[in-house]
C-alpha cells in the first residue's frame, strides 16, 4: 500500500487546513479569553523552563514556577494538586515546537490536536474492525468522539490521554497492515503516559515474540532506545526523578481506581482484602487470555481477528480498574473495546446501526447525566468511574460466552 498517493496527499493538505482553521478559530473565540488546560501547562512549563533556561523541570525551582502561574502567585497548600511535571524526560521533545509561543496560541494548538486525536484514534479503531460505517452513522460517531463525556473531559483539560489514544490505535492498525516498525515506534509513544500503556505494551510484545514480529520488537526497542538515550544524555538524573514524582503523586490525588470505589466507597465492609482478591482475579483472566495470543496469528489469518482484539480490549479495561490511580480521561483508550462490542451488534442485530446510533446516544447522555448529578465542587463524584469499565466487562462477557462471537477458548 502507497502512503504518498495522489488521494492521500490532497487528504493530508485537507486535514492540515482543518487543523489550521480549528486552532485560529479556537484562540479567537476560547483560548485568548480563557486560560486554562490545567492539566497540560505543568508538562508545557517544564519543558519551556528547560528548553530556555536549563532548568531540570522535576526541580523544586520547576515545580514552583508551574504552581505560581496556575494558583496566581502563589505556591499550592499541601491538600492542593501540587502540579508537578511528573511525566518522563522525553516530553520536552514533543513539546520543544511550542515552548517559544505564547500561551494562549500553545493551548489552541494543544486542544485542537487533543480533539483530532480522539477523532483520528475513532477512525483508526474502525478500520481496524474493518467497519465500513454508512455516512450518518460516521458523522454521529465522529461527532460523538469528542461530545463523550470522557472526551469532551480530555480535550478541555488538554490530556495527554487523546494522542495516547491515537497512538495505540495507531499500533494496532500498523501491526494489522504489515507496517510493524511504525507500529513499534508508535507504541513507544504511549510510554509518555504509562499508567495506560502498563500492560498494551507486554502484551503486545508477548505476541510479538510468540509470532516472530521481530520488527515490531525491534521498531518499539529502538525508539525507546532513542527516547531515553538522549533523555539521559540532557539530564543523566531524570529517571530517578521521575520515579520519586511518581511514588509522592498518589500523596495529593484523589482518583481512585474503580475497583477501589467499590470496596472503598460503596461498600467499604469488604475492604482492602476483597480488592486484592479482585485484582488477582482479573490478572489471572487477563493472563489466561494473554496465554490465547499463541494462537492468534493477526492479522495473517482474519478468523483470528476478533479473539486478538478481544484480548487487547480486555487488557485495556484492567489496565484502568486494578490501578491505584486513574482518570475518566484515561478511559478514552477503552473505546477499542467498545467499538468493538458495537460492531458485533452492527453485524449481528436486526436494524444494528440503528441500536449503535443508540447505544452511543446513551452512552453520551447517561455519562453526563451521572457527572453533572453527582460532581462535588471541582470534582468528579467516585461514581464517574464505574459505568464504561463495569459495562465492557460485561461486554465482552457476552461477546465471549453469550449471544456473541464465542471466541474464548
């Protein structure tokens, strides 16, 4: 397949136009009136601080800086987001573009490729499915990639969980076309935010190893070779520093994982001990299902597709309920498997794009809904956390076992 065909040029010059357009109409009508992305200037301003005047951006003098601007002079009390840097080294290098701009065109540029991210992570999702949406049913699921409670949360807070998104469809969609060093590379990427690439990334290189993909190996080795090697070279010191913003971040968060809002918050009787024994349930299904791999060899035999993609989206929903710490921004890489458990009701339902269309409509009102009955001042209620998690489990429980594909083995 060529990439620089005359068709794919002339779509790129669109998209690039589009981009364009978007983010001068973002800063005209938002971003000039209303600071904000609270969650990405911490990671803009540490890469600036370093960029122009050599400042290690895990420092406390890094870390005051970010606090000053983002609580108006002053430096955050210890029950406040302490809003450190706290994202690998190699952040700096996506960032290096924009660190010479002013802020309010920074933040145009960052929503609006947060925003084509979600909508190219949703585009490379269905070709991946090989789902050919009729045109009504795309326009509703593109619009609906970025009015999703999950999303819409995303793109405002500026989260690096939309291009995590992008990347990782990305990765499947290069190892299902062949492209298998892209893919590697573009798995590298996820790596910026690891919390939800933790367990994609082991196994996908399980896989890898199992089926002799070593270019895909090799292609997500090098890049991160890459990555941090010229991170060491910059800052010899930065993965120690890392790290130690990493253990101190769940000291001034408050976002439990969903497992912990079940046996913490609605039904603290069971405790500590029963969340334990509910995460080593879920690992041990994940590790049974990552044991089918062997015999999933995608894309080389199509038969094979959904029982690897089944694996994948499970892996991605116990990605975000054993963690100690995440976020309904995070849950966006979670659309795989949704999109996934939709295109089996498209193909196996009497009048299946019309229940899509309304499965997504209800997925769309019943997040919000919960979120604007529940929040507590600037947070979001615990109850935020449960609905698309508990949901695709019981998803692809009946994609495996019920009236689904019956793929498990």
């Amino acid at each position: 397949m060529q990439l620089f065909t005359r068709k794919n040029l002339l779509i790129l010059l669109f998209i690039l136009l589009l981009f364009g357009v978007s983010v001068v109409g973002m800063y005209t009508f938002f971003t000039s009136k209303v600071p904000g992305a609270n969650d990405f200037f911490p990671r803009w301003k540490g890469a600036q601080l370093f960029w122009q005047e050599g400042i290690d951006p895990y420092s406390q003098i890094a870390t005051e800086a970010i606090q000053r601007v983002l609580y108006g002079g002053q430096l955050a009390r210890p029950d406040q987001d302490q809003v450190l840097f706290v994202y690998p080294f190699y952040t700096v290098f996506l960032l290096w573009p924009l660190v010479g701009l002013d802020y309010a065109w920074v933040q145009a540029i960052w929503l609006v490729f947060v925003q084509f991210s979600l909508i190219g992570g949703v585009i490379a999702t269905l070709r991946l499915l090989e789902w050919r949406q009729p045109p009504w049913l795309l326009a509703i699921t593109l619009l609906w990639s970025v009015v999703m409670y999950n999303s819409t949360r995303t793109i405002i807070l500026g989260q690096f969980a939309g291009p995590i998104f992008l990347w990782l469809a990305g990765s499947l969609l290069a190892l299902k076309n062949d492209r298998d060093v892209l893919a590697g590379a573009l798995l590298s990427l996820t790596t910026l935010k690891p919390q939800m690439s933790y367990l994609i990334i082991p196994a996908l290189l399980l896989w890898a190893v199992w089926h002799k993909r070593w270019h895909f190996v090799a292609g997500f080795a090098g890049a991160m070779a890459l990555l941090a090697g010229l991170s060491f070279l910059l800052l010899p010191s930065w993965l120690t520093s890392f790290i130690d913003q990493v253990l101190y971040y769940p000291d001034y968060t408050v976002t439990p994982s969903p497992l912990r809002v079940i046996t913490g918050t609605f039904f603290p009787q069971l405790g500590q001990p029963v969340e334990v024994v509910l995460i080593g349930l879920l690992l041990l299904v994940m590790l049974w299902q990552w044991w089918q791999l062997r015999d999933a060899d995608w894309p080389a035999e199509l038969a094979e597709a959904p029982k690897f993609l089944f694996i994948i989206g499970l892996t991605l929903i116990v990605t975000n309920s054993i963690i100690v710490r995440t976020a309904t921004t995070n849950y966006v890489i979670m659309y795989i498997p949704l999109f996934l458990l939709l295109h089996t009701v498209s193909q196996r339902w009497r009048g299946g794009n019309v229940w899509v269309a309304g499965l997504l409509l209800a997925l769309l009102v019943g997040t919000w809904a919960i979120f604007l009955s529940t929040i507590q001042g600037d947070f979001e209620h615990p109850v935020t956390y449960l609905p698309l998690p508990i949901g695709l489990l019981l998803g692809l429980v009946w994609l495996a076992w019920g009236d689904g594909l019956r793929i498990a083995n």
